[in-house]
C-alpha cells in the first residue's frame, strides 16, 4: 500500500519534487534499464578490470596525451576523441564492448567519444565519473612517472567496504 502525503489541492503546494508527477512503475522501470544499457560506474568497472579473466570490454580514456601522461586507469587504451575517426579501427575491435571515459562528471568528452564510436559500429558505454572518480573513489592510476594511489574520498563512499549499491 502507497504512502499517504495528505490532500494536494493545488500544484502550488506541491513539493518541488513532485510538481512533475513521477513516471508509471513501467515507464521508470524502462527508463532506468535503458539508463543502464548506456552508463557504467567507477567501482563496477574497477570491479570487472580487477577480477580474473577477460572483463569483457576494453576501456578507452579519451583525453588528451598531456591529460593521459597526468593519470589514467591502468590497462586503458588511450584514444583521444579528435583521433577515433582515424584510429578506432586499428586500436578496438567491433565485436568487444567499449567503455569510455574522459576527466569528470562536468565533462562531455567520455560522451562525445561514446557517440563517435556508436556511429562507428561500437557497443559503447560512458563510465560516470570519469577519471576524476576513479582517483577519488581510491583506485590506482598510472602516470608517465609510475604508478599512484590517494585514499577514497569519503564523499564518494565509505572509507572501508563497499557502499552496498
């Protein structure tokens, strides 16, 4: 049984949530699975890179060589966005899902490069975050002086286990 909010009489008394009513149960549920046939996060993929065997996806950092030499996920194919037109074909397969990323969650790169590759017959998914995450959630990086770890931000997560999502 639904949770009783008392009578709305007017949108005016709506909460701001909820002046745009939410989605049928269907609809959200849809919505959501497709969310997640596009998106992938920071732990999930360090989950799947971390474990044995093949992941199944190859990851692309789509940023710049100065962006790459400064840090970037270890075993990640470095692809700048501009050189996927030219490059993608001798550098990823067709038939191996592609996961890109770039710096952050307030840059469009990891999704400019996702779009290029699509267009270019790739399954593609954007890893929510970006680098920016991956450093702060405390996964190890690579820079062109060697390998660095900083502790989890404890915005991010918990600073010991899993966040349970």
């Amino acid at each position: 049984m639904g949770r009783s909010f008392g009578p709305m009489t007017t949108t005016a008394h709506l909460s701001p949530v909820l002046r745009v009513a939410p989605a049928a149960p269907a609809e959200a549920a849809a919505y959501f699975r497709s969310r997640l046939a596009f998106h992938t996060d920071v732990a999930d993929t360090a989950a799947a890179l971390a474990a044995d065997g093949d992941p199944g996806f190859v990851l692309v950092d789509t940023r710049s060589t100065e962006s790459w030499d400064q840090g970037h996920v270890p075993g990640a194919v470095h692809l700048p966005t501009a050189l996927i037109p030219e490059q993608a074909g001798h550098l990823l397969d067709t038939s191996v899902p592609v996961v890109t990323y770039c710096w952050g969650p307030a840059c469009d790169g990891a999704t400019r490069a996702a779009l290029a590759l699509a267009e270019l017959g790739y399954q593609v998914k954007e890893m929510l975050g970006g680098f920016e995450y991956w450093v702060r959630e405390g996964f190890a990086y690579e820079t062109w002086q060697g390998s660095e770890q900083r502790d989890r931000d404890p915005l991010t997560g918990p600073v010991d286990g899993d966040c349970g999502c």
